[in-house]
C-alpha cells in the first residue's frame, strides 16, 4: 500500500514538473545573457505537403554580413555576438554623440537631423524603416523570421569598391573579393554561432546549402535553407576603364571556381556600374545620379544611352547635381529621355563568365543587367535549356517574367510596401497559375535600399496562415517594434509584412508565398541536373 501511495506521489509530482528537461527542438539550450527575444510561440512546421513539396516563405535577396563591406564602418552593427545583442547592436563611433557624423545615411536619406546613436537596450532611433547604415540583419531578428514560417534566404556578400574609397571612414581593404571572403568566413561562423546554442554542430536552425538536396533535407527538418549568392560592381576584379577590360578568362575561371568552393550557388555578373562583364540597369533620382558620378571616377565613363529594340526598357537615369563627387573639368552628359536602354550589354567576357557558370550548375541573377544585357543572357539559356536564372528583387523589366518561367527560372518581388507588393503580385498572378509557380520576396535588408514604410491593420497577435505560429509584437531590450508604427525596421518583421499582405492580398497570396520555397528549389533542382 505504502509502495503505491509513493509511486502515485512521484507520477502527481511528475505531471507537475515542466514538461522539458530538455528543451524543444526550436528552442536553444542557451542564449547569451543580453539577447532579443523572439516573441513568435509554436512549433515551426516541419516535412513536406501530402504531394510531396515543402513550403515555406523565401527571401531571395539579402545582405547578413554587410557590416563587412564597403571598408567596414559603412553599416554599424554585426548580425552576431557571443556576448549577444548589447554588444553586436551598437552604432558606429562616428556617429556618436548625436548621430550627426552619420553621412552616408543623412545624404541617402536627406535626413540631417542627426540620430540618438545608443543601441541596447533603448534602440530610440534606429534600426528604422528609414536606416541604411544600421544593422537590420540581427541573428535573432531572423530566427523570428524563420519561425514565422521563412524557410529560404539567399544571402548576397556584396560590396562596392568605389562607395569603400569615397567614404571617408573605414578600417579594411576596399578591395570587393577580398570583402566576400571575409563575408563568406562569417556567414559560417554565424552557423556555428546558432549551432552552439542549440546544443553542437547541425543542431542549429541556421543552415548553410550548396545543393537542392541538402536544402529540402533542411526545410523538411523545419530548418533555414541558407544559400550564398554574390552582388557586386567588380566581379574577380572585371573592372572597365575606359571601356578596356582589367580582367581574363583565366581570372574568371579561377574565381568561379574559389566562389563554387566557398559554397556560392547564384551570382550577379554586374551590379550598379557597367563592368567588363555586362552594363547595368540604370538607377533613378538623386541616387541615380551619384552612382553615375561614381561610375565616372572608377572608370573613366558615363552610363550611355541609346533607343531601345524591344519593349523592354532600362530605368531612367537619376540625373542629379555631382559636382562634389567629379573634378571641375567634368562635366556630366545631358541624356535624351527617348533613349531609355543601355548601350552596354553582355560583353564577350561576360558570356564567357555566363557559360562558366552553367558549366559549374550555378544560378544566373539577371536583377541589374541592362536590357541587352539581359536579353542575350536569356538567349544563351535559352539556346541550352537551361533552368539556373533568378530574378530575385525587381530590378528586371517584368516584361522578362513569362521568359524566365518558360525556362524553368524563380522570380521573387521586392519587399515593397504591402500595396505595391499585392499590386505586383496581381500582375503577374496569371502568370504564375499558369507555370504552376509559387512567389518569393526580396527583403533587402542592410543592402542600401528602401523598407515598407509603416501602415496600420496588424492587430496582435496573429497567425498569417491557419495552421501557422502566433505572432506578438517583437521585443529587444527596452524597445518594442509594431508595424503597423515602425514598418519594415529589420529582417524580424517579415512576418508582421506578411500578415500585411495577407490583409491587403488575401489568403490565397499568402499560400502562393508559402508555395514560395518549393518553386525555387525546382528551379536549383534543374539547373543542378541540366547537361550541355
């Protein structure tokens, strides 16, 4: 009798104990002391749908390690810390005491004002919709993202040679290469980062891919498939000055084959200024016209412009005063508003560095090509039938979209304000009902671009789909972000930007969103089986 009052005892007291004397898979083992919380509740979904396909929200575009370009102190903040957030989250010391030495983002943002530079635990001031120069990219901003259902995230170490000489603060090379090695080396230690928390190596929800194999493997673990991808001006040094070539076969060859090595899978052959690969995309408004400048001091050339053959056009050039930026004797070239495409497209070299990365099955970022460029990027896959083209942020003429379907490509919106993004979204809906297609986004974030600005309708907490994660206001020390006031302030307000559109869009957008990562490993599935 004593033996089963005991034993009823010990099997009460059990019930009451917590349930976990080891924590959930989702949940680390051990955080740093000063850290984000999280504020998303639920299991994140695991496995696949009943035909076989996993789901699950894809950032296409963005920049984690940022922080590490562009000379160093361009973007203030690291996405990672051991001592956690007090420490990864501070402002660059030029921008201390009031902000007021902020000058890249104070002409970006025409915003001279200055700024409260304190991070932790107060984050008074940044990071905001607005910022460019703080990080946005904070590790546990994007575990939030990933448990609100995000399941791919294409991160593009990126820099710019020209911006790194300009600015007059920095602490490291300019050189770009040299930046996204250093970008790669931290990408992984980040992995080993969130690896740690979770218990050892793989434990972690942060995983870095280099085949559609490994990343379904991952999404079917209920993980974050992590793919790196490049964005720069000087892709292996493929400068052009004066319209003459700095680089070679030879240095194209051995730096796809140190990128391939490093794990890159997607690569922008040309990025802002024309290079001696491809001419670019032109960009619009002030920003517009001091890249043009820029251009002009790193290469010896203007953005040339001529009528264009087809439908599809370039942006219009920003033409804004840069007297600042070029010497006296320079005068910048008036542009006729006829003449909207690039004169520049796929040079030899550049179709050269194109069927390289066929050769090595890697994905081909048409996003800041020119019109030519663009257009005989898509001829030359179109004559090998090859599937491995993105477009992963909206910077191609949407007149390319049906193209790149027909070749079996992945086509991702920008993170644009939630009515831009249904708007866009809608006029392309038929399109992809008819390649059976899902959607992705491209955030952007710490990439020098804009952020949804704020906009009311999110109550707290929500579920942007039905079986999906409760959502709550994001918390990080003191500081409280609501979309519905702040906007897109960082990576771990995806979820609230979905919940957005959800509102504005409907169900069924958001299902196309979640069918999202199924599409875009179809499309790395192909080109990784395609032959010659």
């Amino acid at each position: 009798m004593i033996l089963r009052l005991v034993l009823a005892a010990t099997l009460f007291v059990a019930a009451l104990a917590p349930a976990s004397a080891s924590s959930p898979w989702w949940e680390p083992v051990a955080r740093p002391a000063q850290d984000s919380q999280i504020n998303v509740t639920g299991e994140p979904f695991k496995g696949t749908d009943d035909q076989g396909r996993v789901r699950g929200f894809v950032d296409a575009h963005n920049h984690l390690m940022t922080n590490e370009a562009f000379g160093g102190r361009l973007i203030c903040g690291k996405p990672f810390s051991e001592q956690g957030a007090a420490d990864a989250l501070k402002d660059c010391p030029e921008h201390h005491p009031a902000g007021l030495g902020a000058i890249f983002e104070a002409l970006v943002t025409s915003d001279f004002d200055g700024h409260d530079p304190v991070g932790w635990p107060t984050f008074r001031d940044w990071p905001s919709y607005k910022t460019v120069s703080h990080q946005q990219n904070y590790y546990a901003w994007l575990e939030r993202a990933w448990r609100g259902g995000q399941r791919v995230l294409v991160t593009d170490l990126t820099s710019n040679a020209e911006l790194c000489v300009i600015y007059p603060f920095k602490d490291r090379s300019c050189d770009e290469m040299t930046s996204v090695r250093l970008q790669a080396q931290r990408t992984y230690e980040l992995q080993a980062f969130v690896d740690k928390q979770f218990g050892g190596p793989g434990k972690g929800w942060f995983r870095i891919v280099t085949s559609p194999e490994q990343a379904k493997d991952v999404i079917e673990q209920g993980k974050l498939a992590v793919v790196l991808g490049i964005e720069t001006s000087e892709l292996f040094g493929c400068r052009q000055v004066l319209d003459l070539p700095l680089c070679s076969k030879a240095a194209i060859d051995r730096g796809l084959d140190e990128v391939h090595a490093l794990g890159v899978r997607s690569i922008f052959l040309c990025h802002k200024y024309d290079n001696a690969l491809c001419g670019v995309r032109f960009d619009s408004g002030v920003q517009g016209g001091v890249i043009n400048a820029a251009q002009f001091l790193r290469t010896g050339t203007w953005w040339k412009t001529e009528k264009c053959a087809g439908p599809q056009q370039d942006n219009p050039i920003g033409v804004a005063p840069a007297n600042a930026l070029i010497p006296a004797s320079a005068v910048a070239p008036a542009y006729d508003p006829a003449k909207r495409c690039n004169v520049r497209g796929l040079t030899s070299l550049g179709e050269y560095a194109v069927q390289g990365m066929m050769k090595r099955h890697m994905m081909i970022e048409i996003d800041h090509m020119s019109v030519k460029a663009a257009s005989r990027t898509l001829d030359l896959a179109t004559r090998a039938r090859y599937p491995g083209i993105l477009s992963s942020h909206s910077w191609m003429d949407a007149q390319w979209t049906e193209k790149v379907y027909q070749l079996g490509g992945f086509v991702a919106s920008y993170e644009f304000d939630a009515e831009g993004f249904v708007s866009q979204a809608a006029s392309t809906a038929a399109l992809r009902q008819k390649y059976g297609v899902g959607l992705g986004f491209g955030t952007d974030y710490n990439g020098v671009g804009s952020h949804p600005s704020p906009r009311t309708g999110v109550t707290y907490p929500f579920r942007s789909f039905p079986d999906g994660p409760l959502v709550d206001r994001q918390r990080t020390g003191e500081r409280v972000w609501d979309i519905n006031t702040d906007g897109g302030a960082h990576v771990g307000l995806v979820p609230d930007w979905v919940e957005q559109v959800r509102r504005l869009g409907g169900d069924q957008l958001v299902q196309e969103l979640l069918g999202g990562a199924e599409s875009y490993l179809r499309t790395w599935s192909g080109t990784q089986r395609w032959t010659s």
